[in-house]
C-alpha cells in the first residue's frame, strides 16, 4: 500500500483528495500523515483519517521535515496555497518523495533549481493543476509543438470596465471553488500567467510555444498541437478529483467524474484581452526575461492579492504594482533555495511599498 502525504489537507485540493477517499474512489493508497497550517479542524480529519497530523503555522523547516520523517510517505500532495508552498516541494526533493503537485508557485520560483535538484533524488514531479495535468497526459508518448492553456477567463470574461471590482466580485468563479489566492488570480488571469511559466518549467516549452486560450466552459483542460498539426485535447467536467487522484495513483482508475453529455455541450474558444488582463502580459514577459524575473513575478503577486483581500488596494492596482516590481533588475539567476528565497523576499518587500503608496 502506497503511503500518502496531504499538504494543504483542511482547503480547496486537500478537501477534494479527502473526499475522494471518503467516497472510495483511491485504492492502493493509505493516508500517511495530514498537514495544515493553522486550521484546527485537521485534528478531526487525523481522527476519521486515522492519521497523525500537523499543524504547520510558526514551525521550522527541521520540525516539518522530522514530521514528514516520522511518517514516511511514498508520495505527497502539494496543496498548500501560495509561495508558502515552495518551503515543502523542495524539502520533499531533498527527502526523495514523489510530489504530486498542485502547487503552481514553488515551480514558477523553485524553477530549474526545484527540478534539476529532483531529477538528481530520482523524484517525480506528477502536475495536479488541471492544465497540466492534462498535457502530462496528452504528452505521453507524443511529441508537440505547441501547448494550448485553456482558460475559463474568470469572473470578468466580459466585464468592460474593470475599475470599482468587489472582493466579493472578484471572490466569486464562474466555474471552480477554490482558494482565495487562486480565486483572485484566477480573476486577473495572473493564474494563467503562473501556470504558462509553470508549464514552460515542466515542460521545457519557450513562451513563443505555449498559448492561452479562453474557453469559459472549462471541459477542454488543454491541448497539444504536434508537427503535422493535429491537436489532441483532454476533455472532462470541471471536477479537480480527476487530475488529483490520477496523480497520486499514477495510474488508471475507476471512473472518478460523470461523464460529458455531448448532447448539450457547446465548446467556444476566443482570445484574451490584453488590455483588461495586463497580469498575462506581465508573466509572458517575466518569463520570456528569464533570471529571476518570474520569482518577482509571483512574489509581487501574492504580496498584491493579499492587500486588495485586505481592502488596501483596488483590483486594477494588483498589475500596477505587478509592472513596478518588474521594473527592478531580476537578471540574476539563483543557484540555490536561500537565494530563491532572498530574491523572493525582495520582491515582496518592493511590492509592500508600492501597495503602501497607492
Ligand atoms: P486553499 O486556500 O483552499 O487551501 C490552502 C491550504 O494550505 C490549507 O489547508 C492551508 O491550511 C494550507 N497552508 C497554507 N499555508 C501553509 C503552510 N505554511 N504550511 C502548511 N499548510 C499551509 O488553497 P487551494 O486548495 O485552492 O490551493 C492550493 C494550491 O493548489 C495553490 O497553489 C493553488 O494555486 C493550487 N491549485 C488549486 C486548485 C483548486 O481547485 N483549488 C486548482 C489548481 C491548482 P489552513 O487551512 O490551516 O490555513
Ligand atoms: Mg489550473
């Protein structure tokens, strides 16, 4: 029996990985150990679990990683939310544990470094993130030219005016229930800018190879394009309990979704607007930038996302401070996890400043 670690075990992935094994659709895997940061509710989860927990908040790297020790999983679920997420994807590398990976942020700030270092442990980086989820899947036994990132175009798709947007508005997704940080990426299209750079790293795709396309039925998780130019597409309902269970068994299942009804389907895709989602732009360009472009990127982000969550800032002066951020010089490389981090803490520092002069 496969032993499974849950990171991020009380939100939005935790709870649909649980669910999944609440409703029996995981077997071969046993829950190893169950962490969360502060929220308590995780200690009834350890009890209908059966497993130990841990509660993450105000606890050293040593104390995570004796913890992670004293449960020796196989395998471990990387949902916890934000740059926080970094700090454990790279012990798991250390440790030679196999990721399976919801966590977008700690590949677009771990980069090369995260993975060269788990190529060399032998550990294996399995994407949960719907999109790359499923070109991990399209790719296998193929090879493409292009990668195609749908997008659901998120709660302002078709708002023209972006100025006076709520928390509220901003909170509530036409198609996914998720956490507040990717909720409001997901409104600014800053997720799908985390997600193009996270897909170059997987990958190994250049920017000038990977598009995004707005398809807002959120079926079609993403496509290939190969040389003679067919395109392979994996279709399903929007249900995150597809990629996470194909991930953490790595291989295949029961049925896990409801099937599509084709006779009701509509597949629409259209292009994003480069004016009102100036966050796309800002990945396509911190990535193309390389260095340490996209770690600024992301820690700008965060930093921005969490005072408008806080009322500090608009909506529309999450890019502003996004773009002056970037503005700084990124050019160096990191080659290692405390540079990651210093750079990381910079940005954030830059990014402080200019939410408290708006
Ligand atoms: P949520 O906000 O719903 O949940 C975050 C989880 O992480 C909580 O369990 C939280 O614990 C835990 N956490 C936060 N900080 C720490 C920490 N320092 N140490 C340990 N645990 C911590 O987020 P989501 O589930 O929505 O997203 C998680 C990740 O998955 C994100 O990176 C997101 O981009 C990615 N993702 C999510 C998708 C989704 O459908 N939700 C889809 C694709 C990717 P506590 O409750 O105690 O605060
Ligand atoms: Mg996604």
């Amino acid at each position: 029996m496969k032993r499974l670690l849950i990171l991020g075990a009380t939100g939005s992935i935790g709870t649909t990985c649980l669910n999944a094994f609440r409703s029996s659709l995981v077997s071969g895997i046993g829950i190893a150990g169950l962490v969360s940061s502060s929220n308590k509710s995780i200690l009834s989860l350890g009890k209908e679990f059966n497993s130990p927990v841990f509660l993450a908040e105000g606890r050293s790297r040593e104390e995570i990683r004796a913890f992670i020790e004293s449960v020796s999983p196989d395998i471990a679920l990387n949902g916890v939310s934000g740059i926080a997420g970094l700090l454990y994807s790279d012990l798991l590398a250390d440790m030679g544990i196999d990721i399976a990976l919801a966590n977008k942020e700690s590949v677009v700030l771990g980069g090369r470094y995260l993975l060269d270092k788990a190529k060399r442990k032998g550990v294996s980086i399995i994407p949960v993130d719907s999109e790359h989820s499923a070109i991990h899947a399209l790719l296998a036994g193929r090879k493409a030219e292009r990668l195609i990132i749908t997008a659901s175009g998120g709660p302002f798709r078709e708002r023209k005016e972006m100025s006076g947007i709520t928390v509220e508005e901003a909170l509530s997704h036409p198609t996914w229930k998720m956490g507040r940080k990717i909720t409001i990426d997901s409104a600014t299209l800053a997720n799908k800018a985390l997600e193009v750079i996270e897909a170059s790293y997987l990958f190994s795709f250049p920017p000038d190879r990977i598009d995004v396309t707005v398809h807002k039925e959120s079926i079609v998780h993403s496509m290939i394009e190969c040389s003679d130019g067919s395109v392979f597409a994996l279709l399903s309902v929007p249900d995150m309990t597809l990629p996470i269970v194909s991930a953490i068994t790595g291989e295949s299942c029961g049925r896990l979704v409801r099937p599509l009804d084709f006779r009701n389907a509509t597949l629409t895709f259209e292009d994003w607007d480069r004016e009102r989602f100036p966050m796309l732009s800002l990945g396509y360009s911190a990535l193309e930038s390389g260095g340490a472009f996209p770690i600024a990127f992301a820690s700008a982000d965060e930093i921005a996302v969490k005072a408008f969550l806080d009322g500090r800032i608009a909506f529309t002066d999450i890019p502003r401070i996004a773009e002056e951020v970037l503005g700084g010089d990124w050019t160096n490389v990191p080659s290692s996890m405390d540079e990651i981090i210093s750079l990381s803490e910079e940005a954030a520092a830059k990014a402080e400043e200019a939410c408290s002069r708006v």
